[in-house]
C-alpha cells in the first residue's frame, strides 16, 4: 500500500496535480474496505446522523456517537488520513469549547485532523488556535449542512458573480488561518474552478465540479445503501440496497424451508455418543413444570 497519507501528502498531489480521493466512513470494517481500496482521506462525517442513525438532518449527531464512531474508523485505517467532523454545536459556543472538542478527537478517537463548517471571525480564531497546537483542521464551504435552516434548505451555494467572489475571499481566509484543504460543496463548477486555482491547498469538491484538487462522496450514497434520498451530484457505483435486500430474502426463505444450515454449516456429534445420550435422556423420570418457584 505504500506510506500513511498526510497532510502532505494531499498538498503534493495538488502540486503534482494527481486528484484526491475521499470518502466517508462510520465503523471498522468500512474503514478497512476503503483503506485497502486506497482511499486518500477517511471523513467520519456528521452524515453519519442520517446515514446511520436515521435523523433528518446532521444536527442531532452529539460529540460522544461522534467520537465513538471514529475510534471505529481509526482502528481500520491503517493509511488513510481519518478527519473527524465537529458536530453542530461543539464548536459555535467558543474557542475554549472548540478546543476541548477537538482535542478529544485527535487525544482519545485518534483521528489525524477535524473539520469544522465555515469562514466566520469565530471559526477563523478557533482554526489558528488548532494549527498552533498541532491539530489540522480541514474546511467547508459552500452548502454547509449545519446551517441548512439558515440557507433556507439545500440549495445551490455562490449562483452569481458577487457571492462567488465572497466564497473565494472566505476560501481565501481559511487558508490564511491554516486550513490544510477545503470542502467545496454544491457550488457551480466555474466558481469551485476558480477557487482551486487560486489556492495553495487541496480544494475538495462535493457536487462543485470535476476542476477540484479531489473529491468526496458518502460512501453509502456512491453504494446505493443509503437510498433515502439520492443528491444530483452522487454517481452510484453499486446497489446494495438491493443486493441486500435480496441475500435476506433469500436467507429467510432457505431457513422457513429447512435448506439453511446444511451438515456442512452444523456440528457432527458422533453416532455412538448420540446412541448414549439418547439412552441417557430416556432412563431419566420425566420432569413436571409448574409455574411454583
């Protein structure tokens, strides 16, 4: 497989321009699959509050379900760069807040860095705290799902000229303040282009065209596991929807028929000692059950 990737390592692909792969994951086995595929980058994402645990949008998603999920995908990834999200509200009420939150992922989940939605004064301070203390942080632009309420739903982020200049100077910003790449998510491909072009770090799209350094799909999306909803910009490679729902059928009907398990799927217990246990269990009294203590 090579070496660990790095932060690095994802600014020399960009250099090389060799694109970057990314992809989300929640558990072990997952982050194993994606590690020996040669996934760059392994986002435990806040997708995973409606991806796996049913909500309706990422705002549910607490810092513990997050936490425990990436220890998950740190035990599997042996060397993808693991990023841990910030779930809403772990960050927002202040730096000392944000650092502990961060802190948590890198010290006790052991992710390698967090992301954080947003360009804000706020964030800008919290991001130059983490790079000062060693913690990379990776940013997100454009349609940032932690504020869909305030965007007023999924929509299309920087549709004119001015909004696309106010996306680059805050691309601009994280940069400034360390940011090791950036997630471009459902922004026109000749803004994300434009972006890209004029920074020094890794841009990431997510629905923002084909020009980004890489970029990063759910992986349950691009499996078809997830099929609550299906975004424009996600390409399904597989349907495991339905290859599962098949396999379970197919399960349930072998065992209501008795064609599940075969002897070559049990135990054999020798004929002698069966001959004995039988003899065994008839010479004893039979046994009357009662509902008395």
């Amino acid at each position: 497989m090579g070496k660990a990737v790095s932060t690095l390592t994802l600014q020399k692909y960009k250099e090389d321009g060799r694109k970057i792969v990314c992809l989300t994951a929640y558990d072990y086995s997952t982050a194993k699959i994606l590690d020996r595929a040669g996934v760059d980058v392994i986002l435990v994402g806040d997708s995973l509050a409606m991806v796996a645990l049913g909500h309706k949008t990422t705002h549910a998603v607490t810092v513990e379900e997050m936490l425990h999920h990436t220890k998950a995908v740190t035990r599997g990834a042996e060397f993808a760069l693991v990023v841990a999200d910030l779930p809403f509200m772990s960050y927002q009420v202040d730096i000392t807040q944000a650092i502990t939150n961060a802190g948590r992922f890198v010290k006790e989940a052991q992710a390698q860095a967090v992301k954080l939605e947003g360009a804000s004064e706020h964030n800008i301070q919290i991001i130059e705290r983490l790079v000062s203390m060693g913690i990379p942080v990776m940013g997100h632009l454009g349609f940032t799902p932690q504020s869909i309420h305030g965007l007023g739903g999924t929509r299309v982020q920087a549709r004119n000229a001015d909004d696309a200049l106010k996306l680059l100077a805050e691309a601009k910003a994280l940069e400034k303040a360390g940011v090791f790449a950036v997630v471009l998510e459902m922004v026109p491909t000749a803004v994300a282009r434009a972006i890209a072009k004029r920074l020094t770090i890794p841009v990431i799209g997510i629905g923002a065209g084909v020009d980004c350094d890489g970029q990063i799909l759910v992986t349950d999306d691009l499996l078809g596991k997830y099929v609550d909803f299906k975004p424009r910009f996600v390409r399904r490679y597989a349907s495991l929807d339905e290859v599962c729902t098949e396999a379970i059928r197919s399960y349930a009907q072998d065992v209501m028929s008795s064609a599940f398990p075969t002897d070559t799927e049990s135990f054999a217990f020798p004929e002698e000692e069966e001959k004995q246990l039988l003899k065994k269990l008839d010479a004893e009294p039979t046994k009357q059950f009662s509902n008395s203590p």
